[in-house]
C-alpha cells in the first residue's frame, strides 16, 4: 500500500493509537509545540514512537499561541481548574481555534 498520509500526532493516547492503526499509510507524522501544559512530554513521546516505527516525524513550534492566546492550558498546571467538567471551567481551557491553526498547518504540509 502506497503511503498516502498526513498524520496530526500529539502523542497522547488517541493519535498514536491512529498512528498505529494507519501506520502503513502514515507518510509523516506532524506534532505542534504550542506551549500547553503537557505539550513537551507528548511531543517527546510522539518522536519517540516514531523514531521506534521508521515514520517521518516534523515538530512545528506554534509559540506565537501563548502570546496572543489568554488559556488556563498555556498558563502552567497550576492554573487548570479544579473540579467538575463545569462549563466555567471547561471555558478556562479553551486555546481559541487552536486546532484550526494545526489543520491548516498540516494542509500546506499535505
């Protein structure tokens, strides 16, 4: 099977269940750096897998989002809220269009 895609990979649980499942598809594997919390451990693991799997891994520094981007997921693990899946807090959250910005990134890439 030619290998025909793009994939978006954090390096959480979900896309690297994707990379796995696709794998003989993957042609590259994207991972964005855009400041939140966890954002450094996930893209250590998603080069990692890929390194591990023979997939061509690009890390993409989207710094600018902390800079003009006011969340609690930018602003260090202390400023995410406690609690409830709360609609304020869940508010608290929120990166304004962040995955709009990933999928137009790896769009010029595809």
């Amino acid at each position: 099977m030619e290998k025909d895609s793009l994939l978006v990979l954090s390096g959480g649980m979900d896309s690297v269940t994707m990379l796995y499942k696709y794998i003989d598809r993957i042609a590259l594997a994207v991972t964005f750096d855009y400041g939140s919390n966890h954002n450094a451990r996930e893209a250590a693991c998603a080069a990692d897998i890929c390194r591990r799997l023979g997939v061509e891994h690009l890390l993409i520094p989207l710094g600018f989002m902390g800079q003009y981007y006011k969340s609690a997921l930018l602003s260090g693990a202390d400023a995410i809220p406690d609690g409830s899946y709360a609609i304020d807090n869940m508010k608290l959250t929120v990166v304004p269009f962040r995955n709009g910005v990933m999928l137009a990134v790896a769009c010029g890439l595809a």
